[in-house]
C-alpha cells in the first residue's frame, strides 16, 4: 500500500514533537546533574541518565517520521527553553518543582496520550516511533513518582511537599493550555493525517480527564497531596 501523503499539519506535528524530545533531553540531562550534586542514589541518577538518552533516541525516530512526511525544515530550539534554573533555597526545591511538573504530570500523561496516537497510526516509520515512545514513557513515568517519593523521605520533607501543594495548581494550569486550550477545534481530523499519529484536540481534552482521574488524583494522594483541589484551583 502506497504510504498516505502527509499534511502540513503532519509534517508542523512531527517537527514540533523532534523540537519537544531536545528539550526533554536537556532537562533531564540538567536534572540528573542536580541528583548528582544532591547525593541523590546513583540508581536515580542511571535513570535520570537512561531517560536522556531515550529523548534523544526519540527525537531521532521523530525526526525520520518528519523526513519521510516530506519535512525539510531544521528543528527550532530556543535555547533558553533547553534546560531548567534552580530558584532561590535548597537544590532539592528545584529537584521536586522538574520531578513533579515535567515527569508526574507530563511523562505520566504522555503514556495514554502515545498509545491514542498509536491506536489509528499505519504509517511504518510513525508507527515505530510511537512504539518505542510509549514504551520508554512508562519507565519515565515511574521514574518521576519513585523520585518525589524519594525526597518526600528526607529530611526536607516537610518544605518540599508544601512546594508541590502550592505550586501543583500552576503545574495543572500549564498542562491544560498545552493540551487542551480554550476555545481549541474540537472537530475531527482527516483520517489521512489519524494514520500518521495525530489526534484530534477533543482526544487531548478527555486524555487530561481519565489522567486525572486515574493517575494523578490517586498517585498524589500517596504523597499527601491533593491533586484534585489543586486541578479545581488550576481551572
């Protein structure tokens, strides 16, 4: 079967997600050299290492996909969006605020978000790129939580909760205007543009939805941290 011919929105789609897998590779990158300036435990830190390497891995197998839709551009990476700053106090303040915000909420969404982007996709190159990322999201997922049950155990326990309860709000915030923004097309796409690995916007809302629902009111509660006022107070 002759490979569909890919939209611009595919080929903007693809290139965006090569640009997204930069960055994610950078802040992790930047975070592991904190888990090593904290003593974190070196298994955490091979993870940190590990996750690394699958971002660039995937923004690799995305750049393929991109090139096969057709893509000629090069990705644009702003650079000041590649890496993370610490703010004022404690290197474990800004270890919790990238745990929390970029890996339990981002990487722990990510996972049902890629296997919906897979479920329709047909076209080979796209088809093993959502693959190996959604098997990858996983341990990335898992990764964020065992790490923010790590430091909820030191010693700093008590100020570093209060910045993810305080904070969680902004964090849900940021992660609705990504996914699903107000006033966001909420019809469908062209199944020529599904069997490449897109989605349409309506698909991204309920995924937020069922994430809440299932990961991150109960994973949070773990913790002792109400994700669902913090999801009321983010809206």
């Amino acid at each position: 079967m002759a490979r569909p011919v890919a939209s611009n929105g595919v080929r903007g789609e693809w290139l965006r997600r090569v640009e997204a897998e930069y960055r994610s590779a950078a802040i992790t990158q930047q975070l592991t050299l904190w888990l090593i300036q904290i003593g974190a435990s070196p298994d955490l830190i091979r993870a940190g290492l590990r996750i690394v390497s699958d971002e660039l891995t995937h923004a690799e197998m995305s750049h393929r996909v991109y090139t096969a839709a057709k893509g000629e551009q090069t990705p644009k990476l702003a650079r000041e969006t590649l890496g993370a700053r610490p703010q004022e106090g404690p290197l474990e303040h800004a270890v919790v605020r990238v745990a929390a915000d970029v890996f339990c909420l981002g990487e722990t969404v990510a996972v049902p978000l890629f296997k919906e982007l897979r479920a329709v996709c047909e076209v080979p190159a796209a088809r093993r790129a959502l693959d190996r990322i959604l098997r990858d999201e996983v341990r990335h997922r898992d990764f964020g939580w065992t790490l923010v049950g790590w430091l909820f155990e030191t010693s700093l326990a008590p100020a570093l909760r209060r910045i993810v309860v305080d904070e969680l709000p902004t964090y849900f915030a940021r992660i609705r205007r990504s996914y699903a923004p107000a006033g966001a097309n909420r019809g469908g796409i062209a199944p020529s543009d599904a069997v490449w690995g897109l989605m349409p916007a309506a698909k991204y809302a309920d995924v937020l939805l069922r994430t809440l629902e299932r990961d991150w009111i109960p994973r949070f509660k773990k913790l002792d941290v109400d994700a669902e006022a913090a999801w009321a107070q983010s809206g």
